[in-house]
C-alpha cells in the first residue's frame, strides 16, 4: 500500500462506490464495497431521519440493531436534497448522537450555590410550576394603562427552539401563549 | 427561501451577499455547482473575506461589511439608467405605476415623518394617491408620472453611481461596472438570477432593507416567482424556518399571523389594522381577505369549546405585547429588573449575545433559569463563567437534560421550506425528556395550582387545549394533525387553507400548513400515516416519475408549503398570457383551461384573458411585488445607512449617517450607550461561522472539535505585518464591551478596502468557543465584542459589523 497516497485510496475507493469494476488495485472495488457495505448493515434496522444542523435538510439514513443501538448514520441517496451527500458535520451525526457529554440528571443549582444538586423530574417540576405561578401572578398584567385588554405575563420569556420538531415548537408557542408570556423568540434573529 | 436549495440549479446567475455557503451549507452548495457545471451558470460572490464560496466564484469582489445596499442600490441604478428591467414585469407585475402622494419625500438621509425625539417615522406621508371614489391607488402604467414608483425609485437610486458604491462599498468601481453588466442581462425575460443570503444580511442595523434593497433588484429583473430565481435566505439551524413557520417569534401568532396589539378590543379591529387592504381593482388580496378565518381558526385549535361566536372566539386570551419583546428585549428587560424567569431551549444567551458580557449581567439578575438541553452549555453553566463570582448570584438554576432530535420524530423543515418527516430512532438517554413532554408536565402542574389555590385570571391557561391521549405526552404526530386543523362538524382533517371558517366550525393549529396531513383515503393505520404527506419518499431513485418537470421539484418527496407549493408566487413566472416568460423553465402555465406545473400560486381555472383576472402577487393588497412599501420602519426604499459602530461618516449623508430608526438599547434604557469610535477601535470586525461547526453544540462532538480545535482570529496579511503579529501568535481583540484572546490567522483572505477616500482593515472573528464544552477557554466568546443594538425593523443584533483594535498579547 506504501506506493498509494491516501488521497489516491479515496479516490479509487470512490470509483469502486460508483460501480466501476476492476480498478487500479486489480481486483473489484465494487463487489469489495458492496460486502462492505452489507457487513456494515446486515441485520440492521432502518430509519430515516434529518440531520441535525443547518437548514439544508439533508435526509439521513440511521441504522439501529435489535438492542436499539445505533451503529451508523449515512446521508440518505434517495433525498432530492442531498443525494446522499454529507457535510464534516452530518457524516459525523453519530457522535453527536453518542455524545458522552450529556447531561444524565436533573440539576439544580440555588442562589449564591458554587455547585449543582441533582434532584428528580418531580422536584423540578414541581418547584417549576411554583416559580411560574408565582412570575405570572405578579407580573400579569390584565388591563394596561389606557385601559386596553392585554392579559399579558411581563416578568417571563422563552427562547429556543431551532432544534425542536416543528410539533414540538408549535406546541411550546401555544403552551407559552396559554401562560400568557409575550416575551417568546427562538433562533430567527441571533 | 422563496424557491428551494435543489431549484439553485435552473439560475443562469447567483448573486451572494451575506453569505459563504460553500462554508456553512456545503451539501446545498451543490446546486450552485450544477448550476454553474450544468448550464454554465456564473457566480457573483461579494464578501468581505475571500471564502470557500469564493474560490469557486466566476467573480470575487470584496466589500465592507454592511454595505451591501449601496452595493444593490447601485445595481438597481444601474439596471434602471440603462433600460436593462424586464419592461412587461415591471410594468404589470410591480407596483411601478402606482402613485404616491404629495408629501413623500427623502432629503438628507431621512424620509418625511421622521420624529427624532422618538426615533420612529410616521409613515403615513408613504402612502398612495388614492382615488377617492374607489378607495385603490392611482396608477399610470405609463410609468412617466413623477409621482409614479418607478420615476421616484429612480430618481431615489440615481444617488448611486459607481464613484459612489466604490466610496461605499470600496469595491472598486470597474469590478462593480463588470457586476453590474452581468446583471443587467437578468432583466431578459429568458434569463433568470438568483439571489442568495444569510445572516451576513440579517445582522446589521439595516438587515431589513439589506435583504429588501435585493428584493426590489430580482423584482426589477423579472426574478421573482421564476424556477432558478427569487430570494433564498440559507438559514442556520435544522428547523428555526418550521419554528419561525410556528410562531416562535413575538411579534407573530402561527402562519405570520400578525401578534394583537392593546387597543384591538374585538377581531374586527384586529383584521382592520393587521390585515392588508385592496389598492387595485384585480388584487385578489387573498391573505386579507382570508385573514380572519385563518386566525379564528387558530384560536378554535387552541381555546376549543372556550372559543365561542359570542366572546370573539377568546380573543381577548391572547396576550398583547406593550412594545417590541424580541432576544435583546428579554436581556434589556432583565437589566431592568423587569424579568423574572427565563426558559431556554437548544439555544445558549451567554454564547449567543450581542453582548455577553451585558447578557452575564442579565442571567445574574433573574429569580430563576431553566435551560433545557441535552447538553450542559454556557447558559446553564453561566454563574460559573469566567469573571463571575457565583456566591454573589442569586438566581436558581435548573438544568433539565433533555432529548435530541434522533430521540423523537416529528418533522423539521429546511430553508426551502420543505417540511420533512423524521423517525425516533433511539430511545431518550438516560432520564432525558422530551422537551414538549417537559412542557407539557409543567403546564399541567401550573394548571393545577391554579385549580387549587386560584390566581391571576387563569381562564385563558383553564381553557387551552390540550386534548391529547395522553395530556402529559402529546404524540407528535397527534400535534401534527392539530396544525393542519379539523372541520369540526365532521371531524375530517381540512385538505386546503382554501375551505377555512370564521365561524367556528373549522380549528387549524398554523393556515399555512392546512393540506400537510388531509383526511385519508382509507381509514387504516397505514392510511393516516399516509396522510402525513411529510412522510413522502419519492425521490431521485426515479426521477422520470417522480420529477416530471425536471426541474427538480420532486412534488411526492415530503411537502412544502403552502400547499405543496415548490416556488411560491409562481404565477409571475407567466407572462399576461399566461405563457412562461422562458419556455424551458417554466414555473407554471395556462393551457387553455387550466394552470399546470408547480401548484399554481393563483386560482388553478382563473383564465388570465379574463378581464378580472387577479394580478399574480395574490399576499398583499396591491395584487404586485412591492418597489415602494409603507410596511418598513425605516424608509420605503432601502437607503444605505452605516452600522452603529463604522469607521467613516456616511458618504451620502454625514449628518444622517447610521440608521435612525436603529433601536438603542441601553439609551433607551437610560444607561450609557456601548459603543466604540473609531479612534480607540480602527479596524471593522465581523463573526462568522466554520464548516466543522455549529454555533455551540458542536463543542461537544469529538470529531468536529477534532478538525477545529482552536478559536481564532483572522488576520489580513497587511495588518499583520503592521502590528507585528503573525499566524499562531495569540492576540487580544478588544471592543467598547469585551475582549477575546486567541491565536491570530493571518491571511490573504482579508484585504484593506479603500472607503471614504481612507483605507480600513476589516477583521473576521468565527463565533464557535466558549467556556464549555471539549475545548474551552476563559476568553474566547466572540459575543463578548458585539453590540447591544437593534435593526430598526426586526430588532436583529448587528453582529456583522463593529468597531475593534487588536494587539499581540
């Protein structure tokens, strides 16, 4: 292999993907991919899915086996808008995906604290619910000063969004408007 | 975008401003290729930097950042000085004949009604002549009437002549004059220019007529509603267009419906000041028209059986905003003390900015935070950033982990407008929740405090639907259906916006979705997921059945709205007649008896021989595409006006050199404004992004962070040797509001540019660091340099222009 560059690799690589048959190497890239490739997939569960970052819309093929595991995500070749094709950023999806940087509790972090406590959804929410019950009843304002009808919550906002399903995005403006919160904006502007 | 990424394919010509695709949407990118490879499509590329974009360009030309209406204004000069428009588009497409009325007029950088106590405009001096009798505009499609939009427009743009947008812009003015003629030959009915752009536009005290200044240049040139034309703004994130779409956003309610404001007592002063009103005989104004059903059936989905003929349909549950409530609102509102809690979702304040080190300052003055993220990030941590001391912070904070978009499905929807379905394909990790799951619980539980112990008008929160199977676990696909909207009477999902009531009897989430998930044919399981047009896959596998046009459509791959509409206000892509303007593009065309192609943005059996026949722009109420508009803040043409922070007076009018409608925060806040001069700080900074990257969450991805390790500064070659500082040094970039230490990058990329007869340096700042994450640092959030200042229309932080000095550390 010393004699081919890594460059040369790829590009003969990339020939053997697109069904040329015997190549430079002498043998046949593409039947060595395609094993590859059913290797890679076999027994696999397929689903479909959107890469995550910018506003492209590259569609993604994702693989998963019967423990649920995810074991690779590919650009789709079907999508009209990316044929297949990824960026630095959606080829490596599946790490952000397995990130093991997530965050793994409910943390809670009280005035003037230089650490966190980790307490439960229940707690959390629970003291939530207070904590907005409590902004909205002392910041509503139901009439304003010309007298106008504006039943609005001033001392609240919500920002975010972008990489929510469009359900769930549709679902927090209705949920924030029922609050009353007039103070609601995602990433459009910033 | 007005047409989709795979349309870029069909231009002969794209123009981009504010924008490195190449760099920042590279798998989109490959439709300016096949442009350019295809059909010898040329590229025009105008940055600052010479960028990825750049290097493949057919022409480079580099302009100072925030410049880029001259830049246009030129353009349009020069397209009008030499007849070069699509005259018949112009004419009968436009409202070039229309006539304004006496009073309107521009001097010294300002229009008539300007109130500089207010820093607002009285924009009633922009209306039209209007006849009397009939109440539309008069008109004369002569277009010699000085009072006509196209004489005023081109009298308004003669100010800029090359000699101009060279002092401007600093592209030197036989490179503009080679730009200019390239685009003067897009006016050709069978040549068609696309303009693309992102947040190089959008970020600047005059983002909105940046973007509008282009705007009235494509519809000049015919461009508008053609297949490979309009306005394509790239965005930046996977779904901020279906959450923008959703009325994340507010100034909005869903489908663009205008937000109430205080003194509309009833939905008829709401239609009567939000609605547009009909200025020519032909104007279907279909929006206006529609506009009551559309929001009646919004607060039918909604407030459900609460929403009743006799209470307006719970239209005083809306809340109505006191004044702009827009991202620097919520931070200036904090520095006020006014904010008391702040949800953030997927999106970090501290990072983002302007400012970060005012926003620090606002986080610090909240009762509480939730930030829900899978991710710890800069605003869960921020009590923590360098500088701050968290034992004198007092606000709570609560981090609650939630999942990531493989973790749920639901759709996201692309720049093109393109809503695609996506399946969960991972269970939520660990004890990660949904964020509408989180939202919901939390709703529920506020809801029953105030069941319990009462409290502050709570009707409008008793009332909100939330009839679900499972009120705590919405499914998406329940919501989904929700959006599209219901006829209440037989319970059937609405297949068009078209079929909306505003009695009552029909509920829809967003209009502009009504048709995304109709009735289905057979009602088994695999028919309602059927329904979901969102879902479809017919895609490039075939394309001779599933592109029958071949202009790359893909009609039953997913859905777009509205309607499934590919390129919206298509029906400008037809002459009168009803022909394409170029028969190997066409958007849509009469057969005689109906519109065929694209789904026709237009009645589908209007003959357009009928002397009633709408006019084509069928969204607002001159019926045309708008060269002269009274809907902006600033002006009724885009006027070049300096960012906040520049390094020369303006060059057309000194006295009226930045914008004057531009919102400035902290003034208005009564506290001392943070701004830099050019004395202390002499070189233009702007930010940007790098392919590797987005925004924050990539710093938490081996890989990426792998391929771009290190924050930095770009560097022009010439400053560089000036200061002694060369590629690996570390630097200290500071503004009026913060500083940022990192390696410099000294490059040809960047170059002086001569402006105002005075040569300035502009330096380029990637925004991708902070102090969590793989790799973090103490000083590398490139927010801490930007400016808290509004555009004098979307109130969008001008983060792409300001004032620095750089030094070697």
């Amino acid at each position: 292999m010393s004699a081919i560059s890594r460059r040369d690799f790829l590009k003969i690589g990339a020939a053997g993907a697109g069904g040329v048959g015997l190549s430079a190497l002498g043998f046949d890239l593409a039947q060595a991919y395609q094993v590859k490739q059913n290797l890679r997939i076999a027994g696999a569960r397929e689903s479909h899915s959107v890469c995550p970052y910018c506003a492209v819309g590259c569609s993604l093929v994702a693989y998963t086996n019967d423990a649920g595991n995810l074991l690779q995500i590919e650009g789709d070749p079907d999508s009209p808008v990316n044929e297949g094709r990824l960026c630095p950023k959606g080829a490596s999806a599946m790490q952000l995906a397995t990130s093991a940087n997530r965050v793994e509790d409910v943390l809670y972090r009280a005035p003037k604290a230089t650490g966190w406590t980790k307490i439960s959804w229940d707690e959390a929410l629970n003291m939530l619910a207070q904590r907005v019950k409590d902004t909205r009843d002392s910041s509503f304002v139901t009439t304003d000063a010309n007298g106008n009808t504006v039943n609005r919550t001033e001392g609240m906002a919500f920002a975010g969004g972008a990489a929510f399903s469009s359900e769930e995005g549709y679902f927090t403006t209705k949920v924030m408007r029922g609050l009353g919160l007039v103070h609601l904006e995602q990433q459009a502007r910033v | 975008m007005t047409n989709h990424w795979r349309d870029l394919k069909n231009a002969d010509l794209i123009l981009i401003n504010g924008a490195n695709p190449a760099e920042a949407h590279p798998v989109g990118f490959q439709w300016f290729m096949r442009a350019k490879l295809d059909r010898g499509a040329k590229i025009v590329h105008a940055d600052p930097r010479f960028t990825r974009t750049s290097a493949v360009a057919d022409k480079y030309v580099r302009i100072r950042v925030g410049t880029d209406v001259a830049y246009f204004g030129g353009l349009i000069n020069y397209v009008l000085q030499n007849d070069r428009h699509q005259v018949e588009y112009v004419r009968n497409f436009t409202n070039a004949a229309w006539l304004v009325k006496d009073g309107y007029g521009f001097k010294d950088g300002l229009f008539t009604g300007y109130d500089p106590a207010k820093r607002t405009y009285d924009t009633s001096t922009w209306n039209y002549d209007t006849d009397p009798a009939t109440g539309y505009a008069k008109t004369d499609y002569t277009l010699q009437d000085p009072r006509s939009v196209f004489q005023l427009m081109k009298q308004h743009y003669s100010r800029y002549t090359p000699d101009v947008v060279e002092s401007i812009t600093g592209i030197p003015k036989d490179q503009f004059l080679q730009v200019a003629a390239m685009v003067g030959e897009m006016g050709r009915p069978d040549r068609v220019m696309s303009i693309v752009y992102a947040v190089g536009l959008t970020h600047h005290t005059t983002g909105g007529q940046l973007i509008r200044s282009a705007a009235q240049l494509q519809l000049l040139l015919g461009n508008m509603g053609m297949p490979g034309g309009g306005m394509n703004a790239e965005r930046g994130h996977a779904n901020i267009q279906g959450n923008t779409d959703h009325a994340i956003s507010w100034d909005i309610l869903p489908g663009y419906l205008k937000i109430p404001a205080p003194g509309q007592k009833n939905l008829d002063d709401y239609v009567a000041q939000s609605a547009a009103k009909k200025t020519h005989p032909n104007s279907w104004n279909f929006f206006g028209i529609n506009y009551r059903k559309f929001m009646v059936s919004t607060l039918k989905a909604w407030y459900g059986d609460a929403a009743t003929k006799d209470n307006e349909f719970a239209f005083d549950f809306v809340p109505k905003p006191a004044s702009n409530a827009s991202w620097i609102t919520i931070y200036d509102q904090a520095l006020r003390g006014k904010m008391q809690g702040v949800i953030l979702s997927g999106m970090t304040a501290t990072s983002i900015g302007p400012d970060s080190n005012q926003v620090l300052q606002a986080l610090s003055k909240l009762k509480w935070l939730v930030v829900m993220d899978p991710f710890p990030t800069t605003s869960s941590e921020f009590w923590r950033a360098p500088g701050l001391d968290a034992s004198q912070i007092d606000t709570e904070v609560f981090m609650l982990p939630t999942t990531h978009w493989i973790e749920k499905d639901g759709s996201f929807v692309n720049s093109g407008r393109w809503v695609q379905w996506k399946d969960q394909v991972l269970q939520p990790h660990g004890s990660a929740r949904h964020d509408h799951w989180v939202l919901a619980d939390l709703f529920d539980r506020v809801k029953k405090l105030y069941q319990a112990k009462g409290g502050k008008f709570p009707d409008p929160l008793l009332a909100l639907t939330t009839k679900y199977q499972d009120p705590l676990k919405p499914q998406l696909d329940e919501i989904a259906q929700e959006i599209n909207g219901f006829d209440l009477t037989t319970g059937k999902r609405m297949a068009t916006f078209a079929n909306l009531k505003d009695d009552g009897t029909t509920a829809a989430g967003d209009w502009i979705y009504t048709g995304s998930y109709p009735d289905p044919s057979a009602p088994t399981a695999a028919g309602r997921a059927s329904a979901n047009l969102s879902r479809r896959r017919d895609g490039v596998r075939d394309p001779a059945h599933n592109d029958p046009t071949g202009l790359g459509f893909y009609p039953n791959w997913a859905w777009s709205w509205p309607l499934n509409r590919r390129v919206m206000y298509n029906r400008a892509s037809a002459d009168l007649t009803g022909q394409p303007w170029d028969p190997t593009r066409p958007g849509i065309k009469w057969n005689g008896t109906t519109w065929v192609g694209d789904v026709p943005d237009y009645p589908p059996t209007m003959n357009p021989a009928d002397p009633a026949a709408y006019l084509p722009f069928i969204m607002n109420g001159e019926g045309t595409g708008r060269l002269f508009s009274s809907s902006m803040a600033d002006g009724p043409f885009a006027e070049h006006y300096e960012p906040i922070e520049s390094p020369i007076p303006n060059p057309l009018h000194p006295t009226n050199s930045t914008d004057p409608v531009a919102f400035l925060y902290d003034q208005a806040a009564g506290r001392p404004n943070r701004f830099g001069t050019v004395q202390d700080f002499p070189y233009v900074a702007t930010s940007y992004r790098l392919t590797e990257h987005e925004h924050y969450v990539t710093q938490h991805v081996p890989l990426l962070v792998g391929l771009q390790p290190d924050p930095f500064v770009e560097i022009p070659f010439e400053l560089g040797e000036h200061l002694g500082i060369k590629s690996g040094d570390k630097v200290r970039v500071r503004s009026q509001r913060g500083k940022l230490e990192v390696l410099a990058l000294v490059t040809k990329r960047l170059g002086p540019v001569t402006v105002g007869g005075k040569k300035v340096y502009q330096v380029g700042i990637p925004i991708h660091w902070g102090f969590v994450g793989i790799k973090k640092g103490d000083h590398w959030l490139a927010n801490a340099l930007t400016p808290f200042v509004g555009d004098a229309n979307a109130r969008t932080p001008e983060f792409k222009a300001f004032l620095v000095n750089v030094e070697k550390m």
